[in-house]
C-alpha cells in the first residue's frame, strides 16, 4: 500500500495518516488507533493512504451527519487520484459509476431504476429459491470433498457470484475473468495503472455482454432490463450510464458479500458460545447478521464527501472542497452508539448502523446480501457442526489492501 505522509500541514492543523494497520492478534477488529482519536480527535485531519488529504470521522452521529448533509456531495475524489486530479465523476474516468456519485435527485431517480429487484419482497419470492438449491449444491460438494478445504474457494466467492451472474443475466463460466478484474480494480495496494486495467477489463466485459444480448434479443435478467430503458424513443438511460451501471452491479454484487460471507464465517469459528446459540436458536439469525455487519464493517478505507459549501461538522469547519471520509469500522464500534461495542453480541437490537452504508445511499443490494448470509452461515454450521479452523487464527491471511476488508483464504476441516 502507499505510504501515508504525516505531519505536513493543512490549514492550520498538522497531519496525521489514516489509521490502517491492525493487531494480527485480533485481525476482527478495527486500527486501534481508532478508538483514540474517536475519544480525543473524533473528525481530525488525516493524510489517506493514497496521499490525499482530508477530515474523517470516527463517530457515529457525526458520521450519519455527514451522510445524511445535503451540503456534503456524493461526488467525491477516486481513493487512488492525487489532490488536483480527475475524479470517478469526471468525464474521463475509467467508467460511469451511475447513481453512487449522484446526489439528488438525479441519485433517487437513477436508483428507483433498480430498486423493484431488491426489496425484502422481491428477493424473497424471485431469488430465495435460487440461493437455497445453489447453497446445498456446493454444501453437497464440500461434503463429497476433502475433510480440509478453503472455504473462500469452496462458498465464500462462488456464490455471491452465482447469485449477481443470475440477477444480472451474466453467465456464470465468465466469473473468473470478472472477479479478477474486480480484485485489480478495488486493491489499494496495486497501481493506479493496474486498477484502471480492472476497470477497463469490466467495461468491455459489459459492453461486449450488452451487445450480445441486444444481436439475440435476450431478456434474462437486470441488465437486459436496462439496455430496454437505454433503446428506443423514451430512452432515460445512456449507452455510458447503462455500461456503467452494468460494471458497478457486477463487480460491488459479489465482491462485498463474498468478503462478508468469509469473514462472518471465521467471526463464527472464532466465537464458539455465539455460534452455539445459533445453532440452538436459528431464528436469532437475522439480528446476528446485523451484528455481524457492525461488528465488522468490511469496507476497511471509509466513504467519502465533498463539502460543496463551508459548513461545521461536530465543532470543525469544513471548507468548501474538503474532502470528509466516515471510518464506519469506527462509528459502528462508538461506545456512544451502541453498548460494549467491541463484543460480538447476536441478540444486540439496533435501531441503525454502518454496516451497509448510510441514508439514501445505503448499499442498494443489502436485501439480497441478508439473503445470503442468512442462508449459507445456519446451513454451513447445522450440515458441518464440528466445522473448525485448520490453523491458528493468526494464520488466516487477510485482505489489508482491499477496498473491503476480508479473508484471503480460510482454510476449514469439517
């Protein structure tokens, strides 16, 4: 990863670098560093990985402030673009992101394009079915396999990606060339060069995938949806805008549940009195996956704003063109916010948390995220109840540079 720069001035503050490291100890928690400055410095200017320089914030309530600001813009700076350079917004980026760099309305109205396919409703009714077959396929196959395998491989990747590949209408034999190109493009640890490659690699994934449903006239899935609302007289969707929304649907369905999917599970493994509570009571499931997202809130790096005027944020002034990024691993550990918040809790009952973003841009495939991780995590332990570790915890290798935090591989003997 780069190398932070601290101790240069900005304004009238000095810099400090953005926490990243963590307790190879405790890899489920958050920086420690975190917990001072959400005691001490709780919006602090920071030097980010990449060089750039902004404020973040550590607690929740100023955290759901910035969120929740009008006056604090979606369209932020690329986490890899240096001050002064082109941002994903731009023009000349390597793609159009679509409605994650919206603000309103443009946001809500692009968003309410999608929205029909993931309510609690739709999900249930038209995909439930679906993950339930695919979930005891690969338990299927793990069972007929060997007693030690890598969970990630076995579980954790392929079916976030089966389940994006059948919401989308992509076919399933593409996922490596996909995935790969989603590692490349959310790796704050390789090049600007090298993540633009990804970038690139997925458009023309998309571009080309488009082109072929449109020559057979296909109508599987969302993306055939959007290519009939970028056609024709009433089109309300550009040939750049469906692209780039193909791209974000595609790389940000499978790439954040797969990272959750894993790291849930080794959370499990490594707390044996919760997952025995689960076991005996199922129907606490759906409370511990909102745990489980607070507790480990794998977007690692935070999400940013731009203010678009001068404003204050919980005592600091915030000029306008400042850069504002909410370390949600931190919010959601405030003690403010929620009791003991450093101890998993799968009976916690809460109101709201950072898990899957914030206001109106929360993660739009949250519903289908829930669907999964309340499907595969009671089947995992309930058909492999001796299910363990095949080493230490120190052992699992994580993914420190990725945009979302997670297990690189997770070695498991059932």
């Amino acid at each position: 990863m780069t190398e932070s720069l601290s101790n240069q001035p900005v304004g009238d503050q000095p810099l400090i670098s953005q926490p990243v490291t963590r307790d190879p100890l405790n890899p489920l928690d958050p920086p420690a560093e975190y917990t001072r400055l959400r005691e001490d410095q709780p919006i602090v200017k920071v030097r980010f990985p990449n060089g750039s320089a902004g404020w973040m914030v550590t607690r929740f309530e100023e955290g759901s402030q910035v969120f929740s600001d009008p006056r604090l813009s979606a369209r932020r700076p690329r986490h890899d673009t240096p001050e002064g350079e082109v941002d994903e917004a731009d023009d000349s980026a390597p793609f159009d992101v679509g409605f994650v760099m919206m603000d309103e309305p443009e946001h809500g109205a692009y968003r309410r394009l999608l929205t029909g396919r993931f309510t609690p409703k739709a999900v249930q009714n038209k995909l439930q079915p679906y993950i339930d077959k695919i979930v005891d396929d690969h338990l299927d196959a793990i069972a007929a396999g060997p007693e030690t395998f890598d969970f990630v491989q076995a579980m954790a990747l392929p079916i976030p990606c089966l389940v994006i590949c059948e919401l989308l209408g992509v076919p399933y034999e593409d996922r490596d060339g996909f995935h790969e190109a989603t590692v490349d493009l959310m790796d704050m640890g390789k090049s600007r060069e090298v993540r633009d490659k990804g970038a690139h690699w997925l458009i023309r994934y998309i571009t080309g995938l488009v082109a072929e449903k449109r020559r057979t006239g296909a109508t599987d899935g969302i993306l055939a949806e959007l290519i009939n609302k970028a056609d024709g007289e009433d089109a309300i969707l550009s040939e750049r805008q469906l692209i780039g929304l193909g791209v974000l649907l595609l790389f940000a369905g499978h790439d954040t549940t797969a990272a959750m999917m894993g790291l849930s599970t080794l959370t499990l493994l490594t707390h044996d009195e919760q997952r025995a509570e689960l076991m005996e009571h199922p129907e606490k499931m759906g409370t511990a996956v909102e745990e489980l997202m607070r507790y480990l809130t794998i977007v690692q790096f935070g999400l940013g704003r731009v203010a678009k005027e001068d404003l204050e944020i919980g005592g600091a002034q915030i000029k306008k063109g400042e850069l504002v990024v909410v370390a949600m691993n931190a919010a959601n550990r405030d003690p403010r916010a929620f009791q003991d918040p450093d101890t998993l809790d799968i009976d916690r009952k809460m109101a709201r948390h950072m898990g899957f973003g914030y206001g109106v841009h929360a993660c739009l495939g949250q519903n289908v995220a829930r669907a999964e991780l309340k499907t595969v995590l009671p089947k995992l332990f309930q058909r492999f109840p001796n299910l363990r570790l095949a080493g230490s915890l120190e052992e699992v290798p994580m993914d420190f540079t990725g945009t979302n935090y997670g297990v690189r591989k997770l070695m498991v003997t059932r």
